[in-house]
C-alpha cells in the first residue's frame, strides 16, 4: 500500500504544486475564504467525494467512503485562512492580494488536505473506513473549528488527524511530538481603578499607574514562586493604556494581555490565580479593578496511539533519519484543539525548510516553504490514515 500511495503522490506532485501556487497567490482572510473552499470543493467533487459547503460559515467538509468494513470514521483536518502581512518574497506566484499574505502555510495545508484526499479517492476500494476531510476557516483568530464543531463535523467522528508546516524542520522531514503540541491561550483585559489627584499631592490620590505597575511586577514574581516551573506559565501584557497629563495621577489603567500554559490543572486554575492576585495588590493600595479573563483555545494534546500510528507511517515512508521526535512543544497556539474534545487526535509537523539558502519564520513576510514538502505531507498523511484503520481499534498498542 505504502508504495501505491507514493507512486500516486509522485505522478500528482506537479498538479499539487499548481494547486498550492494558486492558494498560494489568493490568499483570503479568516472568515473570508469564499474563493479558497470553492475551489477546494471544486477538486474534492471532481476526486468524486460528497463535498458539503458553507459549513462552518466559510469551510468545507468532504467525505470519502470505504469499503464499510471498519465503522470508524476518521477526521482529517486542513486550515484554509492567511494573515493581514505583505507578502515579501519575490516569488513568481506572490500573494495577489495587497496586505494578505499565507505566511503560515495554511495554503500548504489545504493542499495537503486536497492531496490526501485526491490519493485515498485512487484507492477508496482498498479503505475499510470513511474519512471526512475537514476545511476549515478563521484558524488564525481561533473562530473557525468552533464555527465547524457547531455545524457538526466532529458527530460521528473517532479519531482526527492535523497537519502544521514548520520552516526549522527541513523539507522532506517529519516532526512528532507525543502529549502536549500547543499551549493554551487566554485573553486578559484587566483595568486598574484608582483616583486622580495632583502629581505633588500623592497622598490625596491613588495611583492607578502605580498600582498597574505592582500588579504586573507581582504577577511576574509570582509565577516564579508559586507556579510550578515544570509547567510552564507565561503572561504577557501587550497592551498598557493610562493618565492624561504628566502631573496628573491616573485614575485609570487599562491593560491587555495574553497567558499561555500547557498543563490543562494549570490552565484551569489561572484566571481564580490572577484574580486573587490582583485583588490583594489593589486592595492593599485601595484600587479597584475589572478583570474580563477570555478563555481562549485549549492546549492541543496529542493522542499518544494516533501519534504512534503517524510516527510508523513516517519512519515507514521516509526512514527515521527523517522523522524528528520533537522533544518541546510551542507556547503558540492552534484551534485544532477544540476539535480533541470531540475525539483523540494528533497533529503532526511538516518540515518546509530549505538546506540550501535562509528559513524565515512562520508569520513572517518572506516565509517561504520548499514545495518538496508537499508530497512528503500527502504521504505521511494519507498512508497515516490507512494504518489507522489496519491497526484495529485505535486505543490498542501497535
Ligand atoms: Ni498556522
């Protein structure tokens, strides 16, 4: 099976490589990806899927069916959105769009998603299961696999499986990280009531840029003393806004921050932890607060039997000089997470990076990918699902 799939995947390479230029040069923002999934069902329905539109407000959901001897149905998971940057690249297929660029390959993945599909629909009478492809938008606002769940993509569905491009793995390799691949992300908003005086006159007042300032200085000292510091926790505050004049005490301060953590106790417990903390500094000085905590996207975590099923497809495929057990997870963050509380999954990392001549970062204007990837991902991915249906049920060791 493994050789059939690579034999289809090098006669489609040059065909994939046309579709990835095209997303490529039409990016659209999240939550606009009208041209993106009409020509994402246009492939699936010419590969002969049921293709469904419109769900999730602007995604995609196809599915293929097998043979119907195994009645599990797998997930696989593509994002279609690209970020408000000017493309920088030079390349000839450059973003046609002023201020919209793919910059973090989410036109690798939706080809990727198409290739998967366009190989599995070659073989369909050789599959036991269904598959249901899942494009998806907004995953660069953390909307678009909320909007999806709500239109019911993830009913019936046992396992997922999703895909991110990485530049620091070179292309042709394969990244795969058991437990924890993304943090968890909150939103904090957090306002510092306190009352204006004179700027001689300290003691007539309270100092509300004061205050914010022992609020973020204790916050930071507390995460190092009473978090554990084998679970990380980081709290950013981005955003600081306060006072009117230079000798004028503020009466106010606003503040806008990001908290990201990995272990899901310590990601529940950090807005009751945050509160209590800003509540002891404010009161201790006679400030008020408002504290508006956002919950953002879970940490994605990885399903360790699904992870193992992908980890053999690749070393299978590629030989496990190309297969990188990634020994961190990343602070950033993905809603492909949300889609875990459904049904175990795992995400693997696409090596993109060029050997020969500088990698930039993802989100970066001249983030570029090696096309040779794209094969190496439709392969991973599409021989990954077929073991998951030869492997039984998907909880049993391999
Ligand atoms: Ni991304």
């Amino acid at each position: 099976m493994l050789s059939r799939i690579k034999d289809i995947a090098a006669n489609l390479a040059p065909r994939l490589i046309e579709i990835r230029r095209h997303l490529h040069s039409h990016p659209e923002l999240s939550g606009q990806e009208y041209q993106t999934a009409a020509y994402a069902a246009g492939v699936l329905s010419s590969c002969g899927l049921r293709v469904q539109e419109l769900v999730g407000k602007t995604g995609v959901v196809a599915e293929l069916e097998g043979t119907g001897e195994d009645q599990r149905l797998l997930a696989i998971r593509a994002d279609m959105d690209a970020l408000p940057i000017q493309e920088r690249t030079e390349l000839e297929f450059a973003s046609h769009q002023p201020g919209i660029m793919h910059s973090c390959g989410h036109d690798v993945h939706t080809t990727v998603g198409l290739g998967t599909a366009m190989i599995l629909s070659q073989l369909a009478t050789s599959l036991p299961g269904t598959v249901r492809f899942l494009f998806q938008p907004a995953e660069e606002t953390a909307q678009g696999a909320g909007w999806m769940i709500q239109d019911g993509v993830m009913e019936g569905v046992d396992a997922i499986l999703g895909v991110h491009v990485f530049p620091t793995i070179p292309a042709g390799s394969v990244g795969i990280r058991y437990g924890a691949l993304t943090a968890a992300a909150d939103d904090l908003e957090l306002i510092i009531i306190g009352e204006s005086g004179h700027g001689a006159r300290p003691h007539e007042a309270i100092d509300a840029i004061w205050i914010a300032s022992q609020v973020i200085t204790t916050l930071q000292q507390a995460i190092s003393r009473t978090q554990n510091p084998l679970r990380p926790v980081v709290l950013t505050i981005g955003q600081i806004h306060g006072g009117r004049a230079p000798n004028v005490i503020a009466d106010q301060v606003r503040m806008l921050g990001t908290v990201r953590s990995l272990h899901p106790e310590t990601s529940a417990a950090l807005p009751n932890w945050i509160e209590t903390i800003v509540a002891n500094v404010c009161q201790s000085y006679g400030a008020t607060y408002k504290l508006n905590y956002r919950r953002g996207v879970p940490s994605v975590q990885n399903d360790s039997a699904l992870t193992q099923i992908v980890e053999l497809s690749a070393r299978e495929a590629w030989g496990s000089d190309r297969v990188q057990i990634l020994p961190e997870p990343s602070l950033g963050a993905e809603d492909f997470s949300l889609y875990l509380d459904h049904a175990p999954g795992t995400m693997f990392r696409l090596g993109v990076g060029f050997s020969d001549k500088p990698n930039y970062p993802l989100h970066h204007p001249q983030f570029h990918v090696d096309e040779a990837a794209i094969v190496t991902g439709v392969v991973t991915m599409a021989y990954a699902a077929y073991k998951y249906w030869l492997h039984g049920a998907y909880s049993c060791p391999i």
